[in-house]
C-alpha cells in the first residue's frame, strides 16, 4: 500500500516498527511465563460489595465475540494507518509493562464464584490454562479501550468505547475480575497511550 511505502521510507518509522514488533513479541512471551508463576502464589481475598450482590453467570461467548470482532475491526481499520499502528504497538508495550507491575505488587485471589474464562485461542497462549491471579488491572478491558483512545474513525470510537462497557461490566458478571481491576483498567490505559505518544 502506498501509505506504507511512504511510511516505511522514514528509517525512524521503519526502526520504531521493527524493534516495537520485536519487543511485543518477547513481551507476549515472558508475560505468558509470568502469570503461570504467579498463578501459583498466594494472595488475599477482596471484600468486594458489588460482586456480592451480582450472581454469576457465564458470559466467556460474548466476551469473545465483543473481543475478536473488535480486533478484526481495528486491525482492518489501521490497514491505510501506519502511524496508528505503531502508535498502538508501543502503547501495548507499556500497558503489558504495567501489568507486569500491577499484577506483581498487588496480590488477589480470585474472587468468589468466579467462572472460568473460556477462549480457545487465549487460552492456547497460556498453555491450555485458564489464569486466575491476573487481576489488577483487566487486560481484556485495558486492551479494547486502548483501541478506543488509538482509533481515529468517529464510529468505531463509539463502537470500542461501548465494548469497552460491555466487557468491563461482564467480566464482573462471569467474577473474574473485582470492580477496582475494572475501575483502574482505563486510567493505566491512558498512561500507557501517552507514553506511547511520547515514543512515536
């Protein structure tokens, strides 16, 4: 495409893609090693007073579905937008390094009637298990709404900060988050796109 060719012509836009590229994957590879460790530790258990008052229930098919259409959309969308690529490639490195630290720092159980999360092609990159522990803050919604702040498209806006709700308020629903790793989700989010700014 020709807003590649144009892109790609710059050496700092080919260098930042190149080493975002390689540093995400490490990334997504250490991170599947980290939460197997930390699936083994101890935590402690959070009175949390809006899940004690919601039942749980199984959303894991509309948590998916919200999820890979959002994916197929964004990436689709950014197919003529290099420098939106990037900018999301190093916004995701800095929201996956403060989970690192988040999830590290604060210790959680998982919450009480949590139903397991099934995805078959998350859970094929953690090793066919379903990860209790990685709760403050939620990647599921942090990520979406990373396509929320990065995307230029009016429409698509509306449409991931709506799914953004959506899965935020069902991961609470299925109790495999607390409210505060909701609650937080957004905020380190937006650290993370700033910074990733900063870089690109």
């Amino acid at each position: 495409m020709q807003s590649w060719r144009i892109f790609l012509n710059n050496k700092n836009n080919k260098y930042k893609l190149i080493s975002g590229i390689t540093i995400v994957s490490i990334t997504l590879i250490l991170f599947s090693l980290f939460l197997n460790i930390i699936e083994k530790r101890n935590g402690f258990d959070v009175n949390d007073w809006v899940l004690n008052i919601i039942p749980s229930y199984d959303c894991s098919i509309p948590i998916f579905s919200i999820i890979w259409l959002c994916a197929v959309l964004f990436t689709y969308n950014l197919l003529k937008r290099p420098h939106l690529f990037l900018l999301f490639i190093w916004s995701y490195i800095f929201l996956c390094l403060s989970r690192f630290i988040t999830i590290s720092l604060v210790k959680f159980n998982p919450p009480k009637n949590l139903i397991a999360l099934i995805d078959p092609i998350t859970n094929t990159f953690y090793g066919g298990k379903f990860i209790t522990k990685d709760l403050f803050y939620s990647g599921h919604t942090a990520t979406i709404f990373l396509m929320y702040l990065v995307i230029d498209t009016k429409w698509l806006k509306n449409f991931f900060l709506v799914a953004t709700l959506c899965v935020g308020v069902m991961v609470l629903v299925q109790h495999v988050h607390y409210t505060i790793d909701v609650i937080a989700a957004p905020f380190f989010t937006y650290l993370a796109y700033r910074l990733g700014k900063i870089v690109v």
